[in-house]
C-alpha cells in the first residue's frame, strides 16, 4: 500500500487568473479540495514541496494529509495541471476521502522473476500492453504496485487480467472482458530466422519439383511410345 504523505497548505482567499499568477510568483502552487459531500476548498501549497512529493513516482495513488487551519484533510490527488514548457506544476485537483471510501486509480504494474521465463531466457521480448492498470480500491488500502509473475512463461504467452492476483480490496475497473495486459513475442532476429526457414524450404520443394518435373516427362514419352508400338 501507497505511504501516506502530507502536505502543509493555506487557505486560498481569491481566485482568477490574476491571484494565481501571483501565488506562483511567491513559490505557491494553487489547489483545490473537493468532493466529500462539501464545498470545494481552494487552498495552495508549497511548490518544492509539491515538486518533491510529484518526484517519488507514486503521488497520484497515494493518499495526501493535507494539513490547514489546524486540521488534517485526508485526500487522493486526481489531476495535476503542468506547464507545457517548463514542466512546472501550475494546478492541483485533491479529492477528499471518507473513511470507507472507495477510489479509481491507476496502478502501475511490475513485472518479476523475468530470469524464469522460457521465453525470455531464449531471447523473446515482454511486449506490455497495459503498464497501469485501472481500480477500484479501498481508500486506505490503495496499492503502490501491482507484481505480475512471468515464471514459465514461454513464447506466444499472452498474461490476462484474470491471471493476476489483485490485492485485497482492489477489484478492476474493466470488468466485461479479460484484457490482455501483457504477452511474450518472438525478437526480430527470431522471426527473421523463422522466415528464412519457411523461404528454405519453399525453395526445396521448387527445387524438388522441378528435378521431378523432367522424370515425369521421360516417364510419359516412354508410355505414349509403348502405346504406339502396340
């Protein structure tokens, strides 16, 4: 499960363009609280700390205490607005979270005991298909990381959603189909081996044909000549 972090902030008393710009000025990143049945909160935190706190990988499925005004507002992040040339974050979006709450994330998935794979140990290439995964999780029990097995895992696998061992409290999203979310595939060098072989023995089989074409002709002369004699 994602380590809580916490985040001191301020109460946000104007709004607009104008009043941001002029947080950001100061080192201040503005937010929002949402959600929980109250009204929404604007708030703005400190950007070093924010940008600490977005470095760890794992900021937007991990829960945030935010600390203001002497209280402690548990929350989940759900969306970041960066600036599209410095990568500044301008704009943070927190959703409060009750006790029993039930949160959608996107977990990212991690692939072990690869030296155990068939088919990677012949040289095949895990093709990931899916590196988050969408969920349904208890709000205190969302996982940091979802660990997928490939031991034994051969060429031509394909790993499904119904393959994976989900941690407790955390169901799929998708639930109308058993999603591919990774599958083991042949390298280029395999398949262009593979092609040379089916292109070998093609041409052996012309090659055969053609020797036996000429027999096959003898053969027919021999007959039509049997034939005329008699």
């Amino acid at each position: 499960m994602s380590d809580a972090l916490t985040l001191p902030a301020e109460s946000r008393e104007r709004a607009g363009k104008g009043a941001s710009r002029a947080l950001r000025r100061e080192g201040r990143v503005p937010a929002v609280i949402y959600g929980g049945k109250e009204d929404p909160q604007p708030i703005h935190v400190e950007a070093k700390l924010l940008g600490l706190q977005l470095g760890t990988g794992h900021f937007m499925n991990s829960i945030v205490m935010i600390e203001i005004d002497g209280k402690t507002v548990r929350t989940l992040p759900k969306d970041v607005a960066f600036h599209p040339v410095t990568s500044r974050a301008l704009h943070v979006d927190f959703l409060r979270l009750s006790k029993d709450a039930k949160v959608e994330v996107f977990v990212p998935v991690v692939f072990v005991n690869e030296e155990a794979s068939p088919g990677l140990k012949k040289g095949g290439v895990l093709n990931v298909v899916r590196h988050e995964l969408d969920l349904i999780c208890d709000g205190d029990k969302i996982p940091t990381e979802i660990l997928i097995d490939v031991t034994g895992r051969d060429i031509g696998d394909s790993i499904h959603i119904s393959q994976v061992t989900l941690p407790e409290g955390s169901v799929s999203k998708i639930d109308d189909r058993d999603f591919t979310i990774a599958t083991i595939v042949a390298p280029s060098a395999l398949k262009k081996a593979e092609g040379a072989a089916a292109a070998a023995e093609v041409a052996a089989d012309s090659n055969a044909a053609a020797e036996a074409e000429p027999e096959a002709e003898a053969e027919t002369e021999a007959i039509d000549e049997a034939a005329g004699e008699e």
